[in-house]
C-alpha cells in the first residue's frame, strides 16, 4: 500500500520507522514542515516531504499523527487533493464522529491509537471504526497487527486507549526507571541495573501475553512462604504503590477529556 503519514513528530516517526522495518512491500511517505528533522527517514526508504499533499492522491491510507489543533488547518490543505481515501486518526481526543463531519461521508474513518513502541514493532494499538468502514479497517487492523497487538474497541473508550495504551508506555518506563535507581542503590552499575530491570519487565509483559491469566497468579510463582518477594510486594502496597498508579491513570483520563 501507498500510506501517507501526516504529522512527523515522535508518534509519525514511530510508525513510519515500524512500517518500514516490520512489513513489506508499501510504499511509505510522511510529511512535516521542518524536514530536517526527520531527514534520515530517507535512509530507511521512507519519502519524506514539506508539503502534506505530495503523493496525497496516491495514497491508500492516510495516517493522521498531528496535534488536535492542527487538524483543521490540515483538512484545509489536504482536502481539495483527496477523494475516498481511508483516514487513520491518531489525533488524541478527536472522535471519529467529529472527524466525519469534517471531511464528509466520502472517505472512510479509522480510529488508531498505537504508541511509540510501534518503531519496535512492540505497540499496543487500538482501534475502533464504524460498521460502514469494516472493510477499509481490516487493512489497518492487518498493518498494525504486524507492528505490535491490536485491540478493537468500541470508540467510547478510545480516550481510555490513549491513557492506558499511550501514556502507558510512560508509567511502564517509570517503573523500570525507579527498579534501575533501586538497582544501583544495592549494587549494581547503572548500565547493568537498566539491563536487568528492563528485561525483566520485558518477561513479565511476555508471560501476561501468552498465557493470558491473570497476573496475581504470575506472582504466584515467584512468591514463598516467609521469602523476599513477598515481603517486597507488601512493602510498596504499604506505600501505595498499586492504587498510586491506578489513581494517576484516572487523572490522564480526566485530563484528556477536558
């Protein structure tokens, strides 16, 4: 497919890197008004370009990673160059209900909310779309499937997504960050303690995926009667260590809908 990426910030870096290195055979163009700051793409066979219509009318899928503010000024210029084209959002707190209204009922909607780990092939993507746009979302649902999990979900919880999939991403990297820093305090050096604490967050998101139970019987394998393990986990619960980041994946949300 011909997929045009309009928005080459962190997110449209993300995905145009992962396209590029974990599918095959598409054709891959992504747009940001400073090209210097994403020039490199060009070495991984990625067009790059100022303008956000070069290669538009060609494109099969049209991806969408700009700021919420941008997006009007963005449909003003694309719109005149494209006609029942696919459109990926990845616009935080843009419906695609409010989408729709926007570019007309020609073009066909996509909801998407993957996350930067999608340049590691490693996102989780959610997506949602409307009954009409099944066809059309099974080929975003194909792409992105080659490029981490896909969950489809019903739109009302896309800010949900954004939250818990996006922002995740960040609450996961603090953990490993606070296990690197503990680390450190017990011995090891920093290198070291970031390779250990970051595989070990990577196996245990690996175990919660394959074998899909839930994870207090995961623990259960690693916690003994009277051992350290134990006494640990009670350790951080003491201090609030479950409902603090139950409590601040709440505030995201309530932030993004404001």
């Amino acid at each position: 497919m011909n997929i045009h990426i309009i928005g080459g910030g962190n997110l449209g870096v993300a995905i145009a890197i992962g396209i590029s290195k974990y599918t095959t055979g598409h054709h891959i163009t992504i747009t940001r008004r400073n090209t210097n700051l994403i020039q490199h793409l060009e070495n991984e066979g990625i067009t790059v370009a100022a303008s956000n219509t070069l290669n538009i009318d060609s494109a099969d899928i049209i991806i969408l990673t700009v700021k919420p503010y941008q997006v009007d000024t963005v449909l003003v210029e694309i719109l005149p160059h494209i006609k029942n084209k696919t459109i990926a959002s990845a616009v935080s707190g843009l419906s695609i209900e409010m989408l729709q209204s926007r570019v007309g009922e020609e073009h066909n909607i996509i909801h998407i909310m993957p996350n930067i780990a999608v340049r590691f092939g490693e996102s989780a993507t959610c997506i949602s779309y409307l009954e009409k746009d099944k066809t059309q979302a099974q080929k975003v649902i194909e792409l992105f499937n080659q490029l981490g999990t896909v969950a489809v979900i019903d739109e009302k919880l896309m800010d949900a997504a954004t939250v818990l999939g996006a922002c995740g991403t960040a609450y996961a990297l603090r953990y490993i960050r606070a296990s690197m820093q503990a680390g450190i305090e017990i011995g090891f050096d920093a290198q070291t303690a970031l390779s250990i604490a970051s595989q070990t967050a990577k196996g245990a998101a690996t175990m919660a995926l394959v074998e899909k139970i839930h994870p207090e019987q995961l623990i259960d394998r690693v916690t003994t009667p009277q051992g350290c393990t134990i006494v640990g986990l009670n350790e951080m619960e003491h201090n609030g260590f479950s409902s603090s980041l139950i409590k601040g994946i709440k505030t995201s949300l309530k932030k993004i809908k404001e």
